[in-house]
C-alpha cells in the first residue's frame, strides 16, 4: 500500500460509545473462524494492557459453514471513565488474547455530536452475512446535517375549461447532506460500505443515498471528513401510503415528502 | 493479523483452527479406444471434516484441452471428453476443491487408462470356398483367410487385417458340412437294371441330369461311386448284383450325371 505523504497530524478514528447506550458489532471476519475454544471466550475492555472491564458482554457465534462462524455482540456500554479503550477478546482458560479491536472511545457526548447510527443489508454484503440472521450494526457516529434540498420531479397541463394548472404526476423529496466528522481512511472504509447497505436509520429516521461517499481530504491530516447527500426516506419498510383526495389518488410516504399523483 | 475490513470496528488477532480433513483422493479408472468419454464421481470417495463446497470444484490439469472436463456441481459428476484418436496409455486429470470453511484441498489425480479393445479371428467372408477333392465337391465348406475382428461389438477391424486360415494356427477354423452353399458332387448310387438275357440293345435313359444323387456320408443305396467323365462304370457282382454292365456319362464333370441302362445280350 502506497504511503500517505505531508502527514503533520497522525491523529486516527476512535469509535465512540455512550456509556448505557445499546450498541451491537458484528466481525465480519475475511474468513469465518472455527476455533473451538469459543466457550471460554469473554470480551474484555482494556485502555492498553490494563483490564477495565472484564466480562462486558456475551459473545455470540453465528454460524456460517458447518462449524466456521462469525462473532457478534449486542451490549450496553458500561458506565466507564471517559477515554480510549479497546474491545479484547480473551480466551479465559488458556488466558491468552485472542484479538483486538482498533480504538474506541467513551464519552459522554457533551456536545450532542453523535448520531445513532443502525443498518443492515437485505442480503450479504463485505462479509455480513445478514441472510441468516437479523443483525443490525448499531453504532455512535458523530454525523451532522449541513444542507437541505428538495427535489421535484412534476408533468403539469393547464386545463383548458378552467385555466387551471393540473399534476399528471408530482414527485418530491427531501435531500439532506450530511457530513462525519474525522474520520481516518479505515473508517471512511467504513463509512463508504456501510451507505452501501440497504436499510441505514440514523435517530430512528431512514435515508437512502443519493450519490456516492465522499472525502474531504487535507493533505496534512490522517483524519478527514466524509460527505454524502442522502434521501430522506420513509420510516420503516412501509414506504408508501395511498390516499384518496380530490385529485385522484396520491402514493403519499410515510413521512409526507414524497408524492406520486395518478388522477 | 487483520481479521476484517468495511467495519468500524477493525480486529487484529488470531484464532485457533478446529482440526479438520480436507483430502482429495485419487481414482483410477480404465476405458478403451473406442469410448469418447467417461463420467464418474471423483469426490464420491474424498474426505472432508466439514463437506466439500462442490461449487468450488477446480480442475487444474485437464486431459482433453480442445474439450475440456465438464463438472456438474448439481450432481457431482465429472465428464471427461478423451482426445480424438487416442491411443493406449495412462491419460491424468488433476483437481482441488474448497470445503465449506473454505479449506482447499490438496490435488488429486485422476488416472484414465486407456486400453486397446480386445480382439479375436474369426473368417474372412471373401475367402469363402468350397473344400473339393479330386475337383468335385466333398459338401464342406471352408475360408481360406482370417479377419480380425472386435470383441466388443463384432465390427471389423479398421484398416482389415487377415492372415491364412491354416491348420495348426491356434485361430484356425476347421471346414463344415455346409450341403446349402457346397452340395456334393452328385454320385451314382442307385439301382441300375440289368438284362439276364445278357445282351446289348439300345440304352435308354433311366435318371435324368441330376435326379438322384447323395453324399459319400449318406449313401442312397450301395454304391457312391464318383465317375470320371465318359466313364464306363461295371458294378461289381455283389449284393445281389449280377456283374451286369451300366454306362454312365458324365455330362460335365462333377455335376451333371446322365445313367443310362444298357441290356447286354450276353
């Protein structure tokens, strides 16, 4: 891999967690493992070789191929100092460690800069594999709206007894841009896979992208920000409603920004 | 070691691997010349702690590169299309599989050996003749000449390949009766009148051409006597034969016969 040049802050993406959230992670191994000693596998928080919290959830196998599986977790963060720590899995007979995660950090998000961020696939994806299972990733961002658009897509005639102006067909809908904040290249990865998915939700609220993830670059930062314009969609699979007006019948989302007319 | 990517999360470390057994096993099997292709099961007897993943069925030597193997992950079969022409010998497939935990196997061969179709002798039909003696026929038949000849389905070997049908030659084919193709030379052998007044007058026809006849192995009566052309035959006074004289004519040697009864006036 080719080396990153004018780097002056080496800085990189520690994943936040609120202690008392519930959150999940899934390791979408490149190759499902099959260590059979799983059973006495605990996941450990650790702030370097110091154990801080030993047994802070139950780890869950999901299989994928006879004996292979993944490892996944849903947790609530434990109420811990604010700072950087890391996940550990830890084999608690032969006391070795197994593997650790990248940095994580623990805050209480004084600022309200995190969004809770939920997706999953419809089908497999980088490794996920959702197919079997009903996983959803849950996780703190730090993601903010920086620009609101709508979009509208309308055929239109005047009507000739009356001078009045007719949808044949009306279609809006509401477009955000949205912005993460420093992320370093393995997290914008990230990023860029998980707009990748079919069902994102951030606050409780689905968006679809638009167009592709993309990276703000500084030249003298390992860290940058991530951009994307996303739809706002409707909440949940239900994505449309049909209603009856005056006009004809109007698909109508859920969320009352997008509108097909049919009269 | 990093275990995964496209995640916020990353981890690095390693895990143990339950032991397991992802052995591809070589088969052997035999065809001949003749058969264009052989299918079987080559990881009917493969072992694999986990199963094999048949999706991830890989040929790495192919035997017939103008036609390659076809794999059906369906069913497990393997067909496998020899070379046009092929000749005697030991043709090698070679192949690898992963298991479902992605566990690639090692290479097994498979060896394809090729034999020649067997053969035999058998008659020669063109070389058909029938067995004469003294240039009459004896009623068998014989071929002069050997084909060669498959075993498998009777046809002619291509280019033809023949030798002598020779006594003695372990493939020799002996001669048969064979009275519809090489009936024998009619015989005289019936019961020819005689005068006691013993002499001479005209002869007159007894038999026409060919009326009566049998083998040296069935005679008709008493005698079987094979006549030379325009031979005077004198029958023998016995059983009950009184020395008289008959003539017979051999029209043409050795197939026709007139007999004729001649009264002597002795």
């Amino acid at each position: 891999m080719i080396k990153k040049g004018y780097i002056k802050d080496n800085r990189s993406f520690n994943v936040p967690y609120i202690p008392g959230e519930n959150y999940t992670f899934y390791i979408n191994f490149d190759k499902p493992i099959s260590d059979p000693d799983f059973a006495d596998f605990v996941l450990q928080i650790r702030r370097g070789d110091e154990l801080v919290v030993d047994n802070a959830a139950t780890l869950q196998r999901h299989f994928i191929r006879n004996i292979s599986y993944n490892i996944y977790c849903e947790f609530i963060f434990p109420a811990i100092p604010e700072g950087c720590y890391q996940f550990v899995i830890y084999d608690k007979v032969k006391q070795i460690e197994k593997c650790r995660s990248n940095s994580i950090e623990c805050t209480n998000d004084p600022f309200g800069v995190l969004a809770k961020v939920e997706y999953r696939n419809k089908s497999d994806l980088y490794e996920f594999q959702y197919e079997s299972n009903v996983f959803h990733n849950i996780f703190s961002l730090p993601i903010f709206q920086v620009d609101l658009q709508f979009e509208t897509d309308r055929k239109q005639y005047r009507n000739v007894s009356d001078r009045r102006i007719r949808n044949l067909r009306s279609f809006r809908d509401k477009v955000i841009t949205a912005e993460l904040y420093w992320l370093d290249d393995d997290a914008h990865e990230a990023a860029s896979a998980m707009f990748m998915h079919s069902d994102i939700k951030f606050n409780g609220t689905y968006y679809e992208p638009k167009g592709a993830y993309e990276i703000e670059t500084v030249v003298l930062l390992n860290i940058a920000k991530g951009r994307i314009e996303l739809y706002v969609a409707a909440t949940g699979s239900t994505l449309n409603v049909l209603v009856w007006s005056q006009d004809g019948f109007n698909i109508v989302s859920q969320n009352g920004f997008n509108m097909i007319q049919i009269r | 070691m990093q275990l995964n990517k496209n995640n916020f999360l990353r981890w690095e470390g390693s895990f143990n691997e339950a032991s397991f057994t992802a052995e591809a096993v070589n088969d052997d099997l035999q065809t001949d010349t003749k058969v264009k292709e052989v299918t079987l099961q080559p990881l009917a007897n493969d072992i694999s702690t986990y199963g094999i993943d048949y999706s991830t069925f890989e040929i790495t030597q192919q035997v017939n590169t103008d036609k390659p193997a076809s794999w059906n992950p369906i069913n497990g079969n393997l067909t496998i299309f020899l070379p046009e022409g092929v000749q005697p010998g030991v043709l090698n497939l070679r192949y690898r599989w992963e298991d479902l935990n992605q566990n690639l196997s090692n290479e097994a061969t498979i060896a394809v050996t090729v034999i020649a179709r067997a053969t035999g002798w058998r008659v020669h039909p063109p070389s058909f003749v029938c067995v004469m003696e003294g240039g009459v026929r004896t009623g068998y038949s014989r071929y002069n000449s050997l084909q060669r000849y498959y075993l498998d389905d009777s046809t002619t070997v291509s280019p033809l390949e023949t030798k002598g049908n020779d006594a003695g030659d372990p493939d020799y084919v002996a001669p048969v009766l064979d009275h519809a193709n090489c009936p024998v030379t009619e015989y005289v052998s019936h019961n020819l009148s005689f005068s006691p007044d013993g002499y001479e007058s005209a002869c007159q026809m007894l038999f026409p051409a060919s009326s009566y006849y049998t083998s040296k192995d069935q005679p008709y009566l008493t005698y079987g006597v094979t006549l030379a052309s325009n031979q005077a035959l004198t029958l023998p006074a016995a059983d009950g034969w009184y020395g008289n004289l008959a003539q017979a004519f051999r029209v043409a040697s050795g197939t026709i016969i007139e007999v004729r009864q001649c009264n002597f006036i002795p």
